[in-house]
C-alpha cells in the first residue's frame, strides 16, 4: 500500500553551494572578454579547427583527450574551423563564438573550488578547513587566468582532484554503504585517472601517487578477515589498471575515427599510416599494385627520418674526384635520400638473372631473402656500394649509382633484403612491407647516415653502407609494374600514374601503436620563448607570463599568482617537512606526541598533498624542455590543500592553550584577509578590466623580474 504523504529528507550544505557559486562567478563571468586570441589559445585553437574539419594532426606534448574537450566546446558553439590562428592578440570574427570555445575549461576550473572542499572533508578534517582550501583556490589569481581561456591546465587540475576525491569516498565509506554504491566511486576514480593521463602526460604522475595509496590501503585490507581478499583486489585492479588503460586506448580510438583526413603532420608519420587517410599519400598510392615484382618501380622511403621524410635518391651529378680535405672518391653518381617527391627517387627491382626491366606475365614476387638489383630509373644506374670511405662518415662504405670508367673497378651492385618485420608474407608489399638491403660483397647495410652534403650534393642527405648487424629499414611507398624496355619509353612511363585498384588498410591497433610511439620519440624542434622558465623560479613566483595586451590602451591579462597565498603555500610546504621530521625523531625514540589515529591522518594529509606537489614539480626539473609558469599549477594546487589542514592540525594538537589557539585564529584570518586583498588587487590583470593607467600598472610590479607592460600617455 501506498503511504501519504511522501516525503523527502535532503541535507544541503550552503557553504559548499556558497563556494561552488562564487567559484562559476570568478571562471565564467564575461567569459567571452577579450575576444581575440590569448596566448596559448593559438596553439590549442589550431587542433580544434583540424578537428571541426576532421585533418589528422600529432600533438607530441600529450594525448588527444584535452584536445577533444577545447573542440567539444567549439561543435557545441557551431565553431566550423575557419578562423587561422596565426598570432596572439588576433580579433575572432563575429561568427566565431568566443564564449563557446572557453566554456568547458572554465567549468572545470570552476568545479575544483568545490572538489578541493570536499576533498578536505574526505581526508578527515573539519569543514572549516575545507573552506580554507576553497577560499585558497578561489582567490588564486593565476588559477582564475588559467581557467577562462582555451587552455588545459584546469581540466587536468579537476580530473586529478576528481579521481583522488572519489577514490578517497570509496576508501572512506568502507562498512557505511552497499558495494555497488562503493564500487561506483571507486571506478569514477580509475575514469578520471584516465582521462587526467589523456589530457596530459603528466597527469601519469598523479596517477601512479594514487595507485600507490590504493597499494597501501589494499595490504592494510587483507589482514581484515570479515572482508573478502579477492573481491577487494580484483575490484581495484579493475578499477583502477583495466579501466585506465582501455579509457585511454579509447580516447585515441576516437582521435583516429575523427581524423581520417591527411593533414599537415602526415609526413611524420610511415607511409602505411598515411595511406589510411583520405587524400594525401592515399591519393598517390590508390590504384597501385600490392605485390612488388621483379621489373617493378618503386620509390623507396626512409624508415629512419624524421620529422622529415626522404627517400633513396639519384641524379646526374658525380661524387667529386677529391673533397674539401683532399680525400679521394670513387666519382661515381651520387646516392642521396632526398626530402621531397621527385621523379628521381624511382628504382627498377631487377633479377639479377635477367636482362628484362618490365615485369613478366604473370608477375614474378620479389621475397624477402632474394638477392636482387636495383636500377635508377631515371639514368639506369645500378645502385652500387664498395670499399671506398662515404663522403661525410668516413667509417661507413660509398654508395653509388655504378659507372664503369674502366679503372679496374669492378660493379658490386647485389643486395639481399634480410627482414620481414611488418609483413604479412614472404612477399614485398607496397606500403606494408619495411625491407633491409645488405650488400652481398661487404655485408654492410643500406642506411641513411642523416648527414647533409655540401653544395656540390646539394644539400641533400648522405646515404651510406654500414657494417651492422640492423641497419635503418625502407618502405616500398609508390609501386607501379614496368611496362617499358626503352630508355625514352621508361622515362615516360615514370611520370604517369597506374591504375590497379587494391585496397591497403592498416588496423586501429597498428595505427595507434605508431602514434603513440611517434608521439613518446619524435619532438617538435622548440626555441627559446620570451616567457619560458625554470621550475625553481615558480616556487618564488619570480616570474610571470603576458596572455594578452590590448592594441591600443593598457588593458592586459597576466598569468599572475596571488603573492601572499603563493607565500603561505611555500611556508606550509616547510612547515609540514619539518613538522613530520620532528615527529619521527620523537617517535623514534618512543614518544609518541599524537594517537594513532591522528598520526595516521597527519600521514596521509602529507601522502596526498605533499605527494600531490611533488609528482608534480620535481619531474620538470629532470625535463630538457621549454617550461613556463603554467606547468607549476597543479602541484600548487596542492599545497592549498594542505595549508588549512595543517593549521587544523596544529590549532588542535600543538597548542593547548587557549590563548595560543586564538592568536593562532587571529593570525590566520589577518593572513586570510591579506589573501583577498591581493586578489582583488591583481584583479586588473586577472580579468583584463578595467585599464589601469601607467603609475597603477607599475605599482603591481611587485618583484623586478616580473614583465608588466603599459603604454605611457
């Protein structure tokens, strides 16, 4: 039977709602001011155009999520991705919908003011102290800058923030809820572990600090009999190992369906990848022979170059007879790989038992393990190697294009493949195949030196023949079977296209192997940038960045910290180090100054926050990379966690006395008041309004080496 009347009990803590509100207030008020491109928004704004047009794009500083996100917010806006982000400071159009693209990083940096609440609360401590690390994130200039505009530290900080809180409600509630109730939290964690790793590389850090904390606890576990072992670990290797690494294998899955168009980054990637997408290399190889054959012509690319490709190359021009350090050559052709597509870089694969240059009827494969010739098609030239220094790496064997001057020198054109890697047979195949080529004579093997010759080579770079046991691997690209004997007739017939249609596909998982492993090795070449700096000047906040600058009044936005809170974050950092140092000296010599519970809570506050702020910092000292100020955010992040937990702790279990406490109070809220006081101070460089006039502009340069501009009047 149905009871009247219903009713619903719900508890609703106005403080957290308090916060929460404030916080969407400071990130998403006037979110679309100024309306042209801040700072790094011209670097992230070109991956959301390649995305709203679907162009495949490598981004080496970390994987696609984050991207995906910043172009979540311009599909959800109409952002069609013709706008060029080619300089800070440029106007959007009026078409393109500011406010849009900056929403989704504004609600996250918005949601880590109450995420640092109840992260607080989940850590054992009071609700006023929850507040304090609210109030520490809401009034930090630098997080409130960071959050407003395209950028990704303020998603990485609430994802990180996300998993920790939700892994700690599903420690914490232990014996209080059912398990499915527990085990939602506790997967809600390994979610956001993921998507903190796919926003950025360096969200791995967190993630590996919060599979330590679940290491801990699960051994505290299995010596609790009342719960089951295998049920505690295999939830947690669920959790938090499978359900990472699918998430993450699944933001790439849908990085590739998206992108499925060729694109400015095609080149560094293999030649099969490239041909998996529309246009492009695609366009080159569709219609071409799957199956190389002896009388095939072939270009062959460098497994081995990057970030630019080149392939095996040959042209009328002879090695000279002496270089510039008067060591002789053989003046045979030269032998280059050359970084653009050019009717030179095509090779006949020629049996060495036969005259024919065509390709017979029916083909004859070439497999892996022949012996075979390589004739250029252009100048027929055998590509030939010998006992004769390279031009530019003396060590390693000439290779050239033979020409018999009749001085004794006798052709060693043979070449034998000595790998398979990659193929799905014993047969060359276009595109699929990476072959090896050893010289029979010598035993050395074909590979590009990556050495530029001088004038006389044209600048293009060294091939040689290397006595090793791998050498570099090249790649069948474009494939036609020869039809012509003729010199004329070949030369011809290398300019025009064949038309064999065979479907060449690669699978999701080869593609996102390479691109996971392109993005881990190849590196974007960086320059010095004005605003780059070192890990050590964030500590001190000795430096700051210039986001953007209005064209003609002062107007400007800084990412700037709160300098006092910056200060009160350093102190605590020392404080708990010193604190916890002098516990264990007691605790080492059998004083035990708190109970076990609260040693434990002290611990695990140092765990999480100290931890936090390492994993976060000290990898950039060991990085060989342009770093700037933004880096420093999530791990200051956790210092104000920490600052009002350990104030709690002391006010509780340092000072007994109650005129200690109250000064304690009293200090505490002066500090509070100094904090918000500088908020709203900088807040003209936070928010860009209003225009400060020269003399209040230099009044806020606080430090020396802090970069605040203005024009004077």
């Amino acid at each position: 039977m149905l009871h009247l009347p219903l009713l619903v009990t719900a508890q609703v803590d106005l403080v957290l709602v308090l916060v929460s509100l404030l916080a969407f207030w400071s990130r998403l008020g006037q979110l679309n001011y100024p309306s042209s491109v801040v700072f790094d928004e011209v670097y992230y704004g070109q991956f959301v155009s390649l995305y709203m047009k679907r162009v495949f794009f490598m981004d080496d500083s970390g994987p696609p999520l984050g991207h995906m996100i910043l172009a979540l917010g311009g599909y959800l806006g109409g952002f069609d991705g013709n706008f060029a982000w080619d300089r800070i400071g440029a106007e959007y159009p009026s078409g393109v919908n500011v406010w849009s693209l900056r929403l989704l990083p504004a609600l996250c940096g918005a949601l880590c003011v109450p995420l640092g609440y109840l992260l607080t609360l989940q850590l054992g401590f009071s609700h006023l102290s929850a507040l304090g690390a609210a109030l520490l994130l809401l009034l930090e200039n630098s997080l409130i800058v960071q959050s407003r505009f395209m950028l990704l530290e303020s998603v990485l900080i609430f994802f990180i923030l996300l998993a920790f809180f939700s892994y700690l409600r599903f420690h914490n509630l232990l014996f209080l809820l059912s398990s499915w109730s527990r085990y939602s939290w506790l997967l809600l964690s390994g979610i956001s572990c993921a998507a903190s790793v796919g926003v950025k590389y360096m969200g791995v850090f967190s993630y590996l600090l919060l599979l330590g904390v679940a290491c801990v606890h699960t051994w505290s576990l299995i010596g609790d009999r009342a719960l089951s072992v295998f049920v505690q670990c295999v939830s947690r290797v669920v959790c938090l190992l499978v359900v990472p690494v699918l998430l993450y294998v699944f933001w790439f899955y849908i990085h590739l369906s998206l992108l499925n168009r060729s694109g400015p980054h095609d080149q560094l990637m293999s030649s099969a990848f490239q041909a998996s997408l529309q246009g492009g290399l695609s366009r080159i190889t569709q219609g071409q022979p799957l199956e190389v054959s002896y009388g095939s012509q072939v270009t062959l690319r460098s497994v081995s170059s990057h970030p630019l490709p080149c392939w095996l190359h040959s042209h009328k021009a002879n090695y000279p007879i002496r270089y510039e350090n008067g060591r002789g050559s053989s003046h045979q052709q030269q032998v280059t790989c050359y970084p653009f597509k050019d009717v030179n870089n095509w090779w006949i694969v020629k049996h060495p038992g036969r005259q024919e240059l065509v390709v017979d009827t029916p083909p004859q494969p070439v497999r892996h393990g022949d012996v075979i010739q390589l004739v250029h098609g252009m100048t027929s030239r055998f590509l030939n190697s010998h006992d004769v220094a390279a031009p530019m790496s003396p060590h390693a064997q000439e290779v050239s294009g033979y020409v018999d001057f009749n001085v004794s020198m006798l052709a060693q054109n043979l070449w034998r493949d000595v790998s398979n890697r990659g193929a799905e047979s014993e047969v060359w195949k276009t595109i699929l195949s990476d072959v090896r080529l050893v010289h029979v004579n010598t035993s050395a093997v074909l590979k590009l030196s990556g050495v530029s010759l001088p004038d006389w080579g044209f600048h293009q770079l060294e091939v040689v023949a290397e006595r090793l046991k791998l050498g570099s691997g090249w790649t069948v690209e474009e494939h036609r079977y020869g039809t012509s004997q003729e010199q004329k007739e070949r030369e011809a017939e290398l300019h025009s296209p064949t038309h064999i249609d065979v479907n060449r596909k690669i699978s999701f998982w080869a593609k996102f192997l390479e691109l996971q492993w392109k993005m881990l090795t190849v590196k974007q070449e960086e320059s010095e940038h004005k605003y780059s700096s070192t890990p050590l000047e964030w500590v001190t906040m000795e430096t700051n960045i210039a986001y953007w600058l209005h064209t003609s009044t002062n107007a400007q936005i800084h990412l700037i910290g709160n300098p006092v809170s910056w200060g009160v974050a350093n102190f605590s950092l020392l404080a708990y180090q010193l604190l916890a140092a002098v516990y264990l000296l007691r605790r080492r010599r059998g004083l035990r100054d708190l109970p076990d519970g609260v040693w434990e809570r002290f611990v695990f506050l140092g765990c999480v926050c100290v931890g936090g702020w390492a994993v976060n910092f000290v990898p950039f000292l060991l990085m060989d990379r342009t770093l700037f100020l933004y880096h420093y955010l999530p791990a200051l992040t956790h210092l104000y966690l920490l600052t009002p937990a350990l104030l709690e702790h002391i006010h509780t279990h340092l000072f007994s006395s109650v005129t200690c406490q109250r000064a304690l109070c009293v200090c505490t809220s002066a500090v509070l008041v100094s904090i918000f006081l500088s908020c709203r101070t900088f807040c003209p460089l936070t928010y860009g309004i209003p225009e400060l006039s020269a003399n209040q502009l230099q009044a806020l340069k606080w430090r020396d080496s802090w970069d605040i501009l203005y024009r004077r009047r």
